[in-house]
C-alpha cells in the first residue's frame, strides 16, 4: 500500500509541476499565448517578455509554489521517505519542462513533444520544500545573478549550483537533519536545467543569447548601442 501511495506522491509532483502558470497569467493579462512569444517558453522570464515584470514575477512565483508544495506533499503521505521527498520535485521539474497540459502537434495530429519552461523556478521551490531557510541564500544569489549579468539561462542554472553548494556543506559540517539525497537531488535538478537549456548554452558560447533589458547588463549594452548607433550617423552626416 505504502508503495502505492510512494508512486502516487511522485505522479503527483509531475501534475502539479505540469500547471502552465505563465501561460495561464499572460493569457488572463493580455490575451496572448506565450509559446508564441520570444522563446516559447512558459517560465517567469518569458512571461515577463509578454506581459511585463509583475506577471513575470507572478509567474516564477507560482512556479516555485507547485514545488514546493510537492515536496510538502511526499513529506506528509511518504513519511521518512527520503527518496520520494526528492523524487516528488524532481518530477516538478519535469513536468514544468515537458507539460502534459501543453502538447506540440504536427500537421497529422500526433503529439511531437511537450512544451514548457526550462525548471528554475521549480528546481529553487524544491531545494525550499527539501530545506526551507534555503530560499534565503539560493534566491538573493539568484536575483543577484540575474539583475546583474541579465542573462535567464544563467540564472536558471545558478539555482542548481546554489543548492548543490548549499545542501553540500550543510551535509560536510554534519548539520542536524542534512541529507544526502538533498545534494543528489540538487544535482538531477541542475542536470536538468543544462538539458533543457542546451540552446541557451550554445548560444552564450556563441555570444549570442538574449539580455534582459532590466539588468545592470542589459543597460549597459543597451547604452553602448545607442553611443555606437550615434556615432555611426555622426559619421554618417
């Protein structure tokens, strides 16, 4: 029955992982549907993007939510059971990526793939479910990452190397209640990410990858543009 019940908590995280928040809120926000904007994807940045900072932030907020009650969720029905604590997450961040409720059709009707985000929001709601004073490293480091460098594809992934650190001394200075399979899932979840981001990845090698115009980096580039643009139609006249 417990085994059941143990496969139940996981199916479960992958629903609750699977809810399109971001297409939900900037379809109410603006009509849009935001696999259609930009990158396609249905995580905070994007909706962003497509409807603004506040639904970008609602978004990743609720995000983070459907982790982290994930988590909470395996603890209660799946008692002492490290193992699906971390699994119930890890399918959260699976089912963010690849939404049941978001099928990609081809012209004869067939489900080609499943669309989604690329898992931050997720991967930080599941290191909060797992041990929740770590939303206070992981998400300011997070925010720092990403109002500073301005890129969404290196925030996404500093969230997996944030938790591996955290949960990795936690673990090594033996505080009470560290767990090893709290690194372990810090390492799927940053798997994860680097699969789901391979584009992004290549794209940032390639110099080429998108800047939030709201970021320190995002202004600076945008204002050497401009002084470059000035100086070409200076030359110009």
């Amino acid at each position: 029955m417990q085994l059941i019940i143990d496969v139940s908590m996981v199916i479960l995280g992958y629903l609750l992982g699977s809810i399109p928040s971001g297409l939900v809120i900037v379809k109410l926000k603006t009509g849009k549907d935001i696999r259609q904007v930009e990158s396609g994807r249905t995580g905070g940045t994007n909706a962003m993007r497509a409807a603004g900072f506040w639904a970008g932030l609602g978004t990743a907020l609720s995000d983070i939510f459907k982790a982290v009650v994930a988590v909470w969720i395996a603890q209660r029905f799946s008692p002492g059971n490290e193992w699906v604590h971390i699994l119930a997450p890890i399918a959260a961040i699976l089912g963010h990526n690849y939404s049941i409720f978001l099928p990609e059709k081809d012209e004869n009707g067939r489900i080609i793939r499943f669309r989604g985000g690329a898992g931050g929001a997720p991967a930080l709601g599941g290191a909060i479910g797992l041990w929740p004073p770590s939303i206070l490293i992981i998400l300011p480091l997070g925010a720092i990452v990403f109002f500073t460098m301005g890129y969404a594809s290196i925030t996404t992934l500093s969230v997996a190397f944030f938790a591996i650190i955290v949960f990795g001394l936690r673990l090594l200075m033996n505080v009470p209640g560290a767990l090893i399979q709290d690194v372990i899932y810090a390492v799927i979840a940053g798997g994860l990410l680097a699969w789901a981001l391979k584009p992004n990845i290549l794209k940032l090698i390639n110099g080429t990858e998108r800047v939030v115009n709201i970021s320190l980096h995002g202004r600076l580039k945008a204002r050497k543009e401009q002084e470059a643009q000035k100086d070409k139609n200076e030359q110009g006249n």
